[in-house]
C-alpha cells in the first residue's frame, strides 16, 4: 500500500507540473470545434544542418527549431509582434532597470522531466554566451555599463522555477532579444559538452544523431530524418500550451516536411494539394491567383503590405576586404558605392522580377515598422540614371582606355568584379542577371558566381567574394540585427576587418572603421541601453539615415507578402494585419 501510495503521489506531481498552460490568443484559434490528428505538409529547400540552434547557421535548421521543436522564455505573439509570456510565465523588473526576475511555468521537456532555471543557466552559458558556438548571441547579451565599459549580463538561479538576470545598465530593447533565445534541456546535453573544448557544442544534435535523444520544449518532437527527404515531427504529449476552449495543442498529430530543392516542385506539389502551407514569391502568386479565382485550386492565398522578417529585403554589397588590392581600393570609395546604386534599375527589378509587387528599398526596418522606421530614407535612394553613374566611374579614372567598351583600370588593366549568388531563391539571380545588364551598358565587365546557398553562405562567411548579392530578414527591433549591421560584428561580412575575432567576445577595431562606421558602431550602443521611446528612435532614425547615405551595402527591394493554405486547413484567417493566422501549433484539418 506504501508503495502504492509513493507511485501515485508521483503520476499526481507529474500531471498537476504538466497542467500549468498558457492559453493560446483566440485570434488564432477561431474556431471552437477544432479537429485533432493527421499530418500537416510543409516544405523545406533543405535538410537541416543541426537540430541545436546554437550549433548552425542553417536556414532550414532555424525554421524547425524555432517554434516548432523550441520555445523561448518570451515570444512574440505570432501577428500583432507583441512580446508573451513563454517558458516564462513572468517576470518582474528593478526599479533601477538592472535586475530581471523570471518566474518559469511549470512546464515538462518532451522526455516528462521538468524544465528548470537550471536549463535557463545552461543554454545562457554554454550556447548564447559561448563565442565559440557558430550561432551564439554573445553581441546581444553584452552592453555598457554606466562607465562606458563592455560587461556580459548575468544569470543567477533563485530557485528551481526563478532565474534573475543581472544587467550592467538599463537595456531597452532586452526582453526583445530574448525572443529570440530557445531553451535547451541541461540534463541531456551538458554530459556531451567537452568542458575544454567549447567548440565541441556545434556537433551536438546533428542530422545523424536518433531521434530519441532529442528531448524538445515546442509542440512538436523529432520521429524521423531522412536525408534529402524529409523530417518527420510528431506530437510533444506535454506541449505547455492550450486553445482557448481547454483543449491541449497541438492539434496535428504529425508534421512533416518534405524536403524540395527545387521551388518550381515545391511549386508544382503546392498547386497540386502535396503542401498545406507555404510562403509564395511575388513572380508566382498572379499565376496561384488565377486558378483560384477559376475555382480550380485545393488552395487559398494570401497578400499582405510587407511585414514580419520574410521574404528577406535583398541587398548588394562590396567586399572591403576583398584580395584584390584595386577592387580594395575602389569598393571603399564612397563615389563608386553611389555610382553602383545609380546603375541599380529598381523599377525594372520590382516589374520584371517581383511582378510590380514589391517596394524599392524595404532593408532596415519596413515602412509598417512604426515604431522605428524613418521614412526619410526613401528621399535618400538614389534613382537610376545610368548617365550620372558613368560619370562618377570616369571621375574615379574607370575609362575605357583601350576602346573595346569595357572600362579599365588607370594602370590599363580590365575593371572587372565577380558578384557571388546562390542558387535559390531564384529573384537572386534574376536581381544579379539585371544589375549586370545595366553595368554592361556602361562599360562594366561582371562574371556572375552561382553556387550552392550553403557554399555561398560559407564564402561570404570567410569574406572570400569580391561583390555579392544576398538578404536578411527585417525584424521589430533593430538590436535584433545588432550581428549584422553595427560594425565589428560577427555578420558584418562586406568589412570583416572591422573585428578583431581573437577576443571573447569579438571586440571591434575602430582604427580599420570609417566614421560613419563609428558613429553606427556608437549608435547601436547607446541604443541599446537606452530606455526613452522617443530617444531610442531618434537614434536609430540616424542609424538609417548613415546606410542609405554611405551604402555599405545598397539595399534593392522588399517583395510583399504572399501565403497559401491548403483550403482543408482550419484556423487560417487573413488578419486585420494581412497575415493568415497559421502557426504549427493552431492549425488542424477541418
């Protein structure tokens, strides 16, 4: 009887632990009589690189770890952006600012243990504060302190359910970076760590690794991988979220992606009802329209202002640092930056490339951004005028000495650059293929470099490219893009010199910086830990006045938004924001 009484007593804590939910927003669970089971379909370009976060810089790895297999301590609400209890169910802030207080839920990881502050303090110190992790976050947990002095934030455990953290000044924008941290389970994960070699965390979890040995926190759990096929997921039976009517999400039993290189497939499986979701680029959704307003499609579609983080605005860049010492030389001229952004046909690109539906520009932050775009970079893009581009290249002594239409070098030698592209998404190269066009009507020689995504991310990693086309996604904050767009930082890839990498964490090399890079590199630091409004804006409204000044990289266009569902899908509505309410965890089939 004892023991009886011991074995119940311990079911009892295990289910009173797993019923502390978080009741999920009814703009995503309209409906009242959901349906459970079967399998969600969605699409990957490929397979991922790692399942732990921390260990890769693998787009696909991102979009089936983040929300799908991981949860962060704070989230954005998936429409209106506002920042949600997560694993944490709340917090407390000191009256100073420097102090932070975490109260977990109580919560399972998908193997039934708890979710701890200690499994808050590992993932902070072996992941997110590691330097040598390829994706930690040391830039966005490391900021002044009243002295001016850069200091990492501290974590402390209270108790098995409250971690406080200690910051060395007031940080504005500090619960939005943590958005963007995902929890990761202590007890299975610190016994693979080798404690001397910190490098050690990017080959945990990787593709080969079972899937049983991957304990998760998001509404689903890995079941199967194969290679260049597909990954199945299936459902975490202690999920820490509800609908709104009690039931426990998420509703499918399965989710499966399937693994599709090519887009005209992913394409071609999408009309054909293969897919349920997915986002739809601005060359493909006219002909998408069309068949559903001819009443022949398993799908509805989606149109929206452009918003959220994707499609990512794409931009071109000019290595700074790039081996040749006269392209060296010429990319750093801010004369020839602006002759480049004089030669870059928009118009042309936003007609033939995204079928009119795009906005020039769009890098930074979006026009729907309110609380931190400043319209005025749009008066500071300079127009296409291809006449005043080839002037500029003649004041910078690129002229065609030898008359076989090709601008030289002042030593006679051919003026010529590769620009680097990966092979997907496709409006990349289409947006390479134009802006080459229009250079070769003034005299410029390009060779187009077309390689594998994940080739190309690592070349541009080593800073070994001379031009290069490439994008990242928009978010609601600008410290969220810290990495890449202060000086000195890990992503700051087109002035790499910028950065001295033998420090922990990387520190910046103001002697290689330009001014404008050291007034952004101060911009960004004071931003941070400023706690005005009005202050923060200003400052950041300065910040992107100096990009689209000094072009360090010139930014082409941002593509609207554009979603289809399978029509067979419930809880997907168009929101007053334009954006469908799909998420992994809300959907089911109707």
């Amino acid at each position: 009887m004892r023991k009886l009484l011991v074995w119940f007593l311990v079911v009892l804590s295990v289910v009173l632990l797993a019923t502390e939910f978080f009741t999920e927003d009814k703009m995503l669970c309209s409906s009242s009589q959901p349906k459970t089971g079967g399998t969600l379909r969605l699409a990957l370009a490929s397979t991922p690189e790692s399942f732990l976060l921390y260990g890769s810089l693998d787009s696909s790895a991102y979009t089936v770890i983040m929300g799908p297999l991981m949860s962060p301590l704070v989230e954005y609400h998936p429409i209106t952006n506002e920042i949600r209890p997560g694993l944490a169910k709340s917090w407390t802030v000191s009256s100073d600012g420097k102090q932070v207080w975490f109260y977990l839920r109580d919560a399972l990881w998908s193997d039934g243990k708890p979710i701890t502050a200690d499994d808050v303090i590992f993932t902070m110190q072996y992941f997110v504060m590691n330097k040598y992790a390829r994706g930690n976050s040391v830039d966005r947990f490391t900021i002044p302190d009243e002295k001016g002095v850069n200091k990492p934030i501290t974590w402390t455990k209270i108790n098995n359910k409250v971690v406080r953290a200690e910051l060395p000044s007031p940080y504005g924008a500090f619960l939005t970076v943590l958005t963007a941290v995902y929890i990761y389970p202590k007890h299975k994960l610190e016994p693979l760590i080798d404690k001397n070699d910190l490098a050690s965390v990017n080959k945990l979890w990787l593709t080969n690794v079972s899937p049983s040995e991957i304990v998760v926190n998001g509404p689903y759990k890995l079941s199967q991988v194969i290679v260049d096929q597909k990954i199945v997921l299936e459902r975490n039976p202690y999920f820490w979220k509800k609908d709104p009517y009690g039931n426990q999400l998420p509703y499918f039993d399965k989710l499966e992606y399937l693994i599709i290189k090519d887009p005209e497939i992913r394409l071609a499986k999408f009309i054909a009802g293969e897919i349920d979701y997915m986002a739809i680029s601005a060359a493909d959704y006219p002909r998408l329209k069309q068949i559903e307003v001819a009443g022949n499609a398993p799908y509805v579609t989606f149109a929206s202002k452009p918003v959220g983080s994707t499609p990512s605005p794409v931009h071109i860049s000019f290595n700074f640092d790039t081996a040749n010492p006269k392209l060296r030389e010429i990319f750093r001229k801010l004369e020839f930056r602006e002759a480049m952004e004089y030669a870059l046909n928009r118009n042309r690109i936003i007609e033939e490339v995204y079928n009119g539906l795009a906005i020039p520009g769009g890098g930074l932050m979006l026009p729907t951004n309110k609380a931190f775009y400043n319209p005025k970079v749009e008066q500071l893009m300079r127009p296409f005028d291809l006449k005043k581009a080839a002037s500029i290249l003649d004041s910078l002594g690129l002229v065609d000495k030898n008359k076989d239409g090709l601008r030289d070098f002042p030593d006679g030698t051919t003026f010529e650059f590769t620009i680097l592209v990966q092979n997907q998404p496709k409006d990349y190269q289409q947006i390479a293929y134009i802006f080459s066009e229009e250079l070769k009507k003034i005299g410029v020689k390009t060779n187009l470099q077309i390689l594998d995504s994940s080739v190309v991310g690592q070349m541009f990693g080593a800073g070994n490219f001379e031009c290069g086309i490439r994008a990242f996604g928009n978010q609601p904050d600008p410290q969220l893009r810290k990495a890449i767009w202060q000086p000195g930082q890990q992503l700051y890839y087109w002035h790499y010199s910028t950065m001295n990498r033998n420090t922990n964490p990387p520190s910046p090399v103001f002697s290689e910086m330009f001014d404008w890079e050291k007034r952004i590199w101060e911009i960004f630091e004071k931003a941070q830990i400023e706690m005005n409004p009005k202050k923060r804006k200003a400052l950041y409204d300065e910040w992107q006045e100096l990009y689209y000044k000094y072009l360090p990289v010139i930014f082409v266009a941002r593509q609207m938004n554009f979603f289809g569902a399978h029509k067979s899908l419930g809880n997907v509505v168009q929101s007053p924001e334009g954006l469908p309410t799909f998420t992994v965890w809300t959907t089911f089939r109707k």
